[in-house]
C-alpha cells in the first residue's frame, strides 16, 4: 500500500495529502524564492493525481510569473506551493509535510542568485568589504517595502519547526531595530501571532516572509526579503535538533541544538 504524506502550514487553515513516491528536493536560490520564503526554498513535487487538499480555508495563489503561481496560507504566511501552468503536477514544500520525508537534495536551482550572505553549498563568502549603509525590503508583490540602516551583519538560521513550516524550508534573519524600519508601502502588511508569544509579519497579498517580533520584543528581518547586497554573512544554525530529514549542513560554521 502506497504511503500518504500529511501535509500543513503552520496554523493548520491549509491541509493536504500527497501519495509516495515523491520527487526528491529541488532548492532554489531565485529572487522570487528568495523574497517569498524569506531565505530559500526547497520543494519535492507529485502529479496532481496523487495531491488532495484536505483544507483549503486559508489557501491563497499569487500569480507569481506568467508560467506559475505561488500558494499561501493566508492566515499564518506559510510558504507552500508552486503550480506550473499547462503541466500535471505541483511542487509543494517539504518543510510543510507532517513527519520525515524519507527525501534528500539532489538539485540546486539559480545558484547565480543566490543572497550575498551565503554560498548554496559550503562556507559563506567572506563579508563586503563595502557594505551598504542602507537597505531595501519588500515582499514579492511590492505591497510592502520598506527600508532600515545597513549592513544586515551577522545573520542566523533557524531551522525549529516553526520556521521551517513558515519558510518552506528553513529561516535567516538578522537582528534589527523595529523603530527604525521606515515604510513606503504596508498596504498588505498582516502579522500572524505564533503560539509563542511573538509575531511574524508577511504580504498578505503574496504570502513573502518579512520579519519576526519575539515576545520579549526583539525584533529580526529576514534576509531574504532584501533587494540587493545584505552586507550580511551567516554565521550559525540554531534549534537544528529540529531540522529537516532531507538536507544536511555543510557550512562549516558553529550549531546549536536548540538556541
């Protein structure tokens, strides 16, 4: 018998089921995958045959391209789906599905795109030498933009299974200050309150990861939602005890198990 894999976001307003076997992961390091997940994304994929929505209340599609669109929860922001147009199949998330997905990383896509703060494979590249003194944000619709003192520095990945869920693989931000953020556009700013304490600020029109408030306050922007240099360089993994099964860390640089 054929296994079911549970699929979610991260308040459970989208559910779904995809049959084995799955396509093993692809990660993309493109601008559009860059400013929707906040870092980078990484999908596994079935024919439509073997995918079902089980809840749907929350899903939301951008038109992304003019050869796919985007699905969201509009309710929590979590990165989910990528619909080709005229092809019987869809991507979805392997950070989304509810249990180990038995898969691994056989592909990187647009390497040449990747974020100045990290190399798709390997240690980082060292940090700018001339770092920019602001930068630029905005989701991947326009809707929100906004702008705050640079260089990023020392951004962190998080791979705890909030992020992961939120992010559709796993997170990197770096701290900032809150009040120095300063907007051109939150028309479609939304912040979803996590079971934490904290908030997680998203497009509702596009669903693209901005930034995150902790419940004691402090306040982190995710790097993938810059356009253009960071000035930023990773420079650790936190809660990997919680990572996902399909993709190992290669990066050299310093992990802890939880904070």
């Amino acid at each position: 018998m054929a296994t079911v894999h549970q699929g979610s976001c991260h308040c459970g307003a989208v559910r779904f089921a995809a049959t084995a076997p799955l396509r093993d992961v692809i990660t993309c390091h493109c601008t559009q995958c860059r400013a929707s997940s906040g870092h980078f994304w990484a999908a596994t994929s079935v024919p439509l045959d073997r995918f079902q929505l089980t809840e749907a209340r929350g899903l939301r599609w951008y038109r992304a391209s003019d050869i796919a669109e985007r699905g969201f929860c509009d309710q929590c922001g979590s990165t989910l789906f990528w619909r080709p147009d005229g092809e019987y199949r869809i991507s979805f998330s392997p950070a989304a599905l509810d249990g180990p997905t038995g898969l691994k990383i056989t592909h990187q896509w647009h390497r040449e795109d990747a974020g100045d703060y990290y190399a798709p494979e390997g240690p980082p590249p060292p940090a700018a030498a001339d770092p920019p003194d602001q930068l630029t944000c905005a989701c991947l619709c326009g809707g929100v933009t906004f702008s705050l003192p640079g260089p990023a520095g020392d951004i962190t990945a998080c791979h705890c299974a909030q992020c992961r869920k939120l992010s559709g693989h796993f997170a990197a931000s770096f701290d900032a200050d809150e009040g120095a953020l300063d907007y051109a556009s939150r028309i479609s700013l939304t912040e979803y309150k996590t079971p934490g304490g904290g908030a997680r600020g998203f497009c509702a029109a596009c669903g693209s990861s901005l930034w995150f408030r902790a419940a004691d306050g402090s306040f982190s922007v995710e790097a993938g939602c810059v356009a253009g240099p960071t000035g930023g360089r990773l420079t650790g993994h936190i809660f990997v005890g919680d990572k996902g099964d399909y993709y190992d860390l290669n990066d050299g640089l310093p992990q802890s198990k939880d904070w």
